[in-house]
C-alpha cells in the first residue's frame, strides 16, 4: 500500500489522544480532556468505551475527516494475555480479553476496544495494537519471584521504551537487536527495562508498583509491614491495591501526583519536596543499577524518557549516581501516537507483518 490513511488511538486515565496520519504526516491531533464529573457515572473504565468511542467520531465529523477515507486504526494495546514484541491483529478474542479485564483494568484496554469497533463501522478497514503494556520478552530465570505461588510480570511501557531504543539505536549508525540498553520511562508509572539485542529481558511491573515508587505509585514496598496493614482491619482491599497503585509514591508524600508542581516547590525552596524527588531518582538510580547486572555490566547506553525526564535536576541527580555505568542519553516526553503510526505504516508497506492474537492464557 503506497498511501495510508491511519488513524491513532491512545486514551489515558483522563484523557483521549488521537491523531489522522497521511503516511507520516500528522494532519490532525487532539486532546480530548475528560473531567471526573464526565467520568463519575462509569462503574468501571470499559463502561467508558461508547463515550470515548462516540467523541473521537464527533470530532472526526466536525474536522470533516471520512471514515471512509481511513485504512488502519491502531489502539495503544490494552492488558490482555501476555504476548511478544511486535504488531497485532485486533480480533474478537483479543477485545473480549480488553472488555473483561483478564489482566487488569487500564485506560490503555480502550485503545482496543475503540479501534476495533470504529474498523466495523467501514468494512476493510485494518484494526491493530502494537507493543502492547504486557508485552513479555523476559528470561526465564527473570520470572522467578522467591516463592513458587508469585511470578514476575513484565507490564511496562513497551511502546515508548522500544520507539526511544530504536531512536537511540538510528541516531549512533546501530540496529536495535545489536545493542545493550538500559531504558527508563518517567511517568505516572516507571518502568525500567533491560533491552538485550532486541529484547526486553527484564523490567519492572510498572502496573502494580514494582519498582522505584513514582508520583502514583508506592513502588517495591517492605514486605512484612504490607502484610500487617493488610491485615490490620484499617484497609480494604480496594483502598491497598489503591494504595499500591494510584495513590502511593508522590502524590502519598505531597499530595499531588504531577511531577511539575513538584519541581516548581523545589524551585522555591521546598526541602520536603526536594527530599522526596531526590529520594525519586535515588530509586531510579538503584533500578538502573539492577538492570546493569542483567546485562553483566556490558552496557551501551543508558536511556531515560518520558514526561518527567524534563526536569533538568533530577536527571542530573540520576546521571551522577549512575554514568559510571554507561553514557546517558536524555529522550525527553513521549510520542506515543507517532510510535503507533509507524508500527501501522509499517505493516501496510509490508515491512513487518502483523501477528494475530491467540493466547488463552498466561
């Protein structure tokens, strides 16, 4: 297919992202914000599907963009069963798994969802994710925990992390699957990947909190206290898991889970907050140092990303703890619906070929 119309799915907790591409060029992008009034009467995130679905197809008719003129939707891949690298078919199967929730609930299963049901109102239209959160390359030997009831999970933010790798990789005159990377994405959640020769081999679950704590989560949490609080009666289930997840890290310390209110505070003298952000990268910097052991020190390049990897300051604080290591190469923000786009542009020139989704479980 020389031209391809593509349009770009990508909803967040409060947000929907969208974009038109012609080929590679962006010819429409949004932000459609969600407020928790417009959110509150959804019991759960999939009750959100025909809300979201039916204000992308508004502001595709207000922008006077055809669903006919659209050859592939692409979703930010939802937390279905795990799967390898690479571009999926969205099937019946894989948007029953979006809609259950087989691995959790996430923003991201709307991705799917959407796509997949905007692709059925045009007959022909391609529907596709591609690197989804649970996509899984880790060694063996990654996934054992300590006790044979818990099992490590790779849930992290693939697309990003694999797109700044590919970038890195381009920009020295190497291929992805010939070099040895540590990669950081600072977000909501962090997730910190070993990326051997093409392949994540080990990363935190970024999901439930494993990890450096972020500004929502509470990260690698001492084991023994949890396991008091947990049956101290004080909480309930939700309220830990939330705990755990949602309201830990930054937003526990300081009350309010964004990274830039943080940074201002330091800015103007606030030794709590500069405290607790160092205390950030200083948990950033230890998980570095784990992955550097993954790949037996031999180690080509440190990346960092995401939307915090703005902040001058802290990744000065991370990159002396860790340069020692490897040289440190700062990818600031994210670019997630361009990184679908590509994956899409990709499968319709028959670069790569889309795999169909199959798994039946873990």
């Amino acid at each position: 297919m020389k031209f391809a119309r593509i349009l770009v799915i990508n909803p967040g907790s409060t947000s929907t992202k969208f974009a038109v591409y012609d080929n590679t060029v962006c010819s429409l992008l949004k932000t459609l914000h969600h407020s928790l009034s417009e959110l509150a009467p959804f019991k759960t995130i999939s009750d959100q599907f025909e809300f979201r679905k039916n204000m992308i197809l508004s502001e595709l008719k207000h922008d006077r963009i055809a669903l006919e003129s659209i050859n592939i939707i692409i979703g930010r891949g939802g937390l279905t069963y795990p799967l390898k690298s690479g571009v999926y078919y969205i099937n019946e199967l894989m948007v029953n798994h979006c809609r259950m929730g087989v691995m959790g609930e996430h923003a991201s299963n709307l991705g799917c969802l959407i796509a997949f049901e905007i692709a059925q109102m045009n007959p022909g239209t391609t529907a596709l994710v591609a690197d989804p959160v649970v996509t899984d390359e880790m060694d063996d030997i990654a996934r054992i925990s300590g006790h044979p009831l818990f099992r490590r999970m790779s849930i992290f933010h693939a697309l990003n992390q694999k797109a700044v790798a590919r970038q890195h990789a381009a920009k020295i005159g190497k291929h992805y699957d010939e070099l040895d990377l540590i990669v950081v994405h600072l977000g909501g959640g962090i997730t910190i990947g070993a990326h051997h020769h093409g392949r994540v081999i080990d990363v935190n679950n970024g999901l439930d909190g494993e990890g450096p704590f972020s500004p929502e989560r509470s990260g690698t949490l001492p084991v023994g206290a949890l396991v008091e609080l947990c049956f101290s009666g004080r909480y309930t289930k939700d309220e830990i898991h939330a705990m755990v997840a949602s309201k830990g890290g930054l937003v526990a310390y300081l009350g309010t889970n964004d990274a830039r209110e943080v940074e201002m505070a330091v800015n103007h003298g606030d030794e709590k907050a500069a405290l607790y952000l160092e205390a950030m990268a200083y948990q950033v910097s230890k998980s570095i140092g784990e992955m550097a052991t993954v790949l037996k020190g031999k180690v080509d390049g440190i990346l960092v990303t995401g939307g915090i990897a703005y902040d001058r300051r802290l990744m000065a604080q991370i990159r002396e703890r860790v340069e020692f290591i490897a040289p440190v190469s700062i990818y600031p923000g994210q670019d997630e619906l361009k990184s679908l786009a590509m994956n899409a542009l990709m499968v319709a020139r028959g670069e790569v070929e889309a795999h169909v989704y199959d798994k039946t479980g873990i």
